[in-house]
C-alpha cells in the first residue's frame, strides 16, 4: 500500500511540475556576450588529434573483444 501512495505522491508532483513549466513567462534572452561570427578554433586541431586516438582505442578494443559468430 505504501508504494503505491509514494507513486501517486510522485505523479502529482510530476504533472503540476510540467503546468508550471508550461505557464512560465517568456523573458527576454540575455544579450549577447561579443560580436557575432566568432571563429571556433580555441583547441580545434588538439580535439581533432584526441578524437582519433579515442577512436583508435575503442575500435582497437571492440576487435579484440568481439565474439565469433561461429
């Protein structure tokens, strides 16, 4: 009986949550920090490097581990 009073509890508190988020006012969005076209190149080329090597070692590691279909 008791689970079933907390699942109750938790559902109220679920769905009054979600019409709270739907009747919140619209704000204004901050303005915005610098001008815009900003390039996106702080540490590019270092990601670009990490990214390989993690993909080297995830697939290196999902060959070896990998089961034979026979």
């Amino acid at each position: 009986m008791k689970i079933a009073v907390h699942k109750i509890i938790v559902a109220v508190f679920v769905l009054f949550g979600s019409q709270l988020s739907i009747a919140a006012e619209i704000q204004n969005p901050p303005p915005p920090t610098g001008p815009p076209g900003l390039p996106i190149d702080g540490g590019l080329v270092a990601m670009f490097f990490v990214a390989l090597v993690l993909g080297y070692f995830m697939s290196r590691k999902y060959l070896f581990n990998k089961k034979s279909s026979l």
